[in-house]
C-alpha cells in the first residue's frame, strides 16, 4: 500500500486537536497511530528508507520520527529480543555498528548472505544481524541520540535486530566523605582527645531515628610526623576503647585506618596492613583508591592484606545503588526506543561493586535484554584478588558465574580502550596485542553455555577472525573495521576535532563478513568441504578482483550447506 496526502493530513489533525484540547491520553494514541500507519505501509516495502522522488512517504517518514521523539520511543517495548536468537540453529550472531546512516546498507549486506538465500523466511530472530547503535567518534564508541534512534528503529523494526551500547566507563558516584580522625605529633593525650573525637562521630549512629544503632567505621589518620613506635599504641588504645563497649557497640561501630601517601605506596599500604593486624583494626583505606596501583602492585596488596585478615579499600566508598540508577536512565532509553539489547559498561566498579549494580539492573528489567559487559583491558579488581593478564580468562570465568547468579541472559567481552589498538583475539599464545587465545575463548564459551549465558564477543575482529569465531560457534560478534570502509568526515561527526575519517559499513563489506562468519560456522559443525573455498577467500583480500571471484564460488556452496542443514533441523 501506498501512504496518501489525506490519511497524513488526518492523523497530524488529530494530533493537533488533541494538543489544543490538553488532551495527554488523545496526544498519546494520535502518535501510536502514525507509528502503526508507518509500520503498516513500510511493511510492504523493500526498504523502509524514503526514496528520493517519494515526497509523500517521506512526510510520513518525518511524521513517524516525530512520534518517536513524541512518545519517547515506540507504542510499546520489545517482548523478543537478541537473548531469544537461536545461534544453534542459525549460526552466530553478526552486529554492526553505525549511527543510523548506513542502515541501508547493513540490512542489503545481511539479506545478501547465504543463510538468507536458504531460509525460507527471513525475520530478525532468522537472519542474526543486528544494526548496533553507536555513534564512533575518535574516543571510540559514544552513545546515539533520539534522532539516530528514531532513524535506526524505523529502518530496522521487523526487519533486522538492533542493540546499542548506553556507556562503557560509569558514572561513579561516592557515598559522603568518610569520617576521620586526625592524630598528631607531639600529644601526649592523643589516645584520651580522639576517644572523645569518636564519641562525636559515633553518636549520630549508636541512637538513630528507629532507637536501634547502626554500623559505622570512622578512620583513624596519622600526621606523618607520628613515629612508627607511637602509631601502634595509639591504634590499640582506640581499638580497645571502641570494643569495650562502653560508648559504642563493638559489633557495628569500628576502626579503620589510613594509608600513608607516597611514591612507596606498596610497602606503604602493607606497613597500614601491618599495623592494623596488630591493632586488631579489620579495615585500611587507600587514599587515593585503587587507580594508584598497577594491577600486580594492587594484587599484592590484597593478597598481603587477606592474609592478614585485613580488608584493603578506597577511603571514597562507591554507591553500587546510585551508580546502577544512572546506567537505567540509559538502558530504559534504549528499551522505550525498542531496541533489542541494551549494553552497559562497569569500568572501573570492582567485582563487589558490578555485582550490587547488576542485580539492581535485571530486577529492573527481568524481560528485556540488558547486558553487561567485561572490558579485557581493565582488570577484574576482588576484595582479595585482581585478574588480569596471564589470570584473565580466571577472571572471565568468575564474573560469568557471578552474572548467571543474577538472570543474566546475554553478556558482551569487549575492549574499551580502543586508541590502543589492541585485539580482542590472539594470533599465537605470546601475541600481546591480543588478550585470548582461540582455546581460552572456546573454553568461555563451553563455561558460560553451562550457566545459560550467551557471550557477545568484540574487540578489533578481523575477517579472518571472524571466520575463526564462526568456526567456534559462538553466540556473537560484532564488527566495524570490517565491514566498512574510511570515508571523509561528514556533518554527523565535524564537531570531533580529532576524527580523520568516519567508518561507514558497506553492503558488500557487510555480505562478506556474514559469509565468512556462516562459512566458518558451517565448517565448525562438519562441512569440511567448505573450509579450501573460505581460506582460499581470505588468502586472497588484498587482491579486490580475485576476491570477488572467489566469494561469488563459495557464496552458492554455503547456501546450499544451510538448505541441507535446515532441511535435517526442520
């Protein structure tokens, strides 16, 4: 069907009447109306893009997007989404990311793959891929705004998949500054003034408004000047007065101590550790937290401190809770504009931390698709432990067993860090600008298969690996480099004064990482025969002419594979 001048120029008076009458519920169905009359007439279309001598269905485009912008995403949120992709079935899912320019050309590149020629209908949860979100700018991966959501979603609903990333670093938000008391050189009374400071701090908490107390630490820091000799005695004078309970209840009112400043700040943080075990004090603060330390400095630390039975944290505490309610404002964005998969980052929350957040966000949305995602080149900070280089894939396995503890359906493994340049695959076992090997990712695989969890993987994946990642039957990958090619700045990104050049996906570059993906996928689960016309493929990139020869052979090879393999599974 075709729109027509008179059924726009009704649903926009009624909108109009509406809104001159104050009426919110009347404003509210007149948008769902135009949403429902676009997805009715561009369901008939090829393409749901606007041509250029097509003026009438181009208002109608203009009028959806505002009714998007209007409702604040589409009539209702998505009940299907990425976390119901069979990639058992249908091979592993392709995303690509793009700021809602190249939507055309990412959806011709998919509906060109193999598996599409085989399939007897083509739906989003059938194809598997998956229009991604994101704005890339020099820093990376920014997040899209309303218009790029109203242009991705009216382009891709009932067509293709879309997930989009809300933030890769979170915004951190801390608990008040902690309470302290300062000790000073030269008093002899030191002991008897901060028993009385503490009697200050700890009473707001030993009667509160409900009569019962609650617990509290207060910490205990030393002027430089203090000697080492006078620090311990004082300490244990403060402990002993605390848990005497005569003034305060041992049981929630306790003592912790600050770390000293310095260049030293390993053997500066172990001498608190030290000190706070033969005080009896359970708890060191760091005082500029945990970024001060390379990951093997920190890991002794903690490793020093549990055996001491002593907790080392930052002296700024991190409210997982408030922290959790900024990433919602972002997923719930991208739920209402129905999107299929929202990501979330966590850098830099510790393991403690990205646990509180996690369980806060699936309570908030148990059926939708909200992801979390494990950033390899930040470490995974414990209580007791950090996990990082040789220890990563450790580390991997202990985030996803905690993940599947809270619903998580489907995660992403990313790099963050991407002026660095680094993949999230190696080439060899001793590439360091890689992070895993081909083993270690197929073990993560196996591990989180066991928990009912589906890992998205990213990172600078080539399109030899993405064959290889097909090979392994994965649930996931995304691609950038990829599929698309280098293209001058244009209007959407001339504000970033560090860009070169804008990545736009390509519908050929697109079809031959879905090629291989499938191929690789295909060969994984025993079309050997394919493997010679694959490898022969990706042997021969560098050379265009030769390359599209050979794509153009095995393109009707692989369909033919998936026509017998959805023969046998149907």
């Amino acid at each position: 069907m075709k729109p027509t001048p008179e059924r726009l120029d009704e649903l926009n008076a009624a909108v109009e009447q509406a809104a001159k009458g104050c009426d919110a519920r009347g404003v509210a169905a007149g948008w769902r109306a135009v949403l429902d009359y676009f997805n009715e007439v561009s369901a008939a279309r090829p393409d749901p893009e606007p041509g250029a001598n097509e003026p009438v269905y181009q208002r109608l485009w203009d009028l959806a997007r505002q009714a998007m912008a209007n409702l604040g995403g589409q009539a209702e949120p998505a009940v299907e989404t990425v976390a119901d992709y069979d990639s058992a079935r249908y091979g592993p899912m392709l995303g690509v990311s793009d700021e809602g320019s190249a939507t055309a050309a990412i959806r011709h590149g998919a509906l060109a793959s193999p598996k599409c020629a085989a399939l007897r209908q083509c739906t989003p949860l059938t194809i598997g891929v998956a229009h991604d979100a994101e704005r890339l700018g020099a820093v990376g991966e920014v997040v899209v705004g309303p218009d790029e959501y109203a242009e991705i979603r009216l382009a891709c609903r009932g067509r293709m998949l879309t997930t989009t990333n809300v933030g890769t670093k979170v915004n951190v938000r801390h608990f008040l500054t902690p309470h302290e008391v300062k000790i000073r050189s030269g008093r002899k009374d030191a002991v008897v003034v901060a028993v009385e400071r503490l009697k200050e701090l700890f009473a707001p908490f030993v009667r509160t408004a409900s009569g019962r107390a609650r617990a509290q630490t207060v910490l205990i820091r030393f002027e430089p000047r203090v000697a080492a000799r006078q620090r311990v005695d004082i300490l244990k004078g403060l402990q002993a007065a605390v848990t005497s309970g005569e003034f305060f209840s041992p049981r929630l009112h306790r003592l912790g101590l600050v770390a000293d400043s310095g260049r030293d700040r390993v053997a500066r943080a172990k001498a608190a550790i030290d000190m706070a075990a033969r005080a009896g004090v359970l708890t060191v603060a760091l005082p500029h937290g945990f970024d001060d330390f390379e990951p093997d400095e920190l890991a002794a630390v903690l490793q020093y401190a549990d055996g001491k039975k002593v907790r080392v944290g930052p002296r700024l505490r991190v409210d997982p809770q408030t922290t959790a309610r900024h990433i919602w404002t972002g997923l719930v964005t991208a739920r209402n504009m129905g999107i299929d998969l929202g990501k979330y980052g966590l850098v830099p929350l510790t393991f403690e931390e990205q646990q509180e957040v996690i369980a806060r966000v699936q309570y908030w949305f148990p059926h939708w698709a909200a992801a979390p995602v494990y950033f390899v080149d930040h470490p995974l900070v414990t209580a007791t432990d950090v996990f990082h280089g040789p220890r990563l894939a450790a580390g991997i396995r202990r985030w996803l067993d905690m993940v599947s503890k809270h619903g998580v359906r489907v995660v992403l493994i990313d790099t963050v860090e991407k002026s660095e340049h680094r993949r999230l695959l190696k080439d060899a076992p001793d590439d360091d600008g890689g992070f895993l090997t081909e083993s270690e990712i197929a073990g993560l695989t196996t591990f989180a298969a066991g928990l009912g969890v589906k890992v998205l993987w990213a990172g600078g994946i080539t399109l030899p690996e993405a064959y290889r990642f097909g090979r392994l039957g994965v649930f996931g990958v995304y691609v950038t480099t990829a599929a698309a090619t280098l293209q001058p700045v244009g209007k959407k990104y001339r504000r970033d004064p560090y860009l070169i050049g804008s990545r736009e996906p390509q519908p050929e570059a697109v079809a031959r990482v879905k090629l291989l993906l499938e191929a690789g996928f295909l060969v994984g689960r025993g079309a050997t025969d394919l493997a010679a016309g694959a490898e022969g493929l990706l042997a021969v990139l560098n050379d265009p002419a030769e390359a599209r020869r050979r794509e153009a052979a095995l393109h009707p090879r692989v369909v033919q594979e998936w026509r017998r393999r959805l023969a046998t599974q149907s």
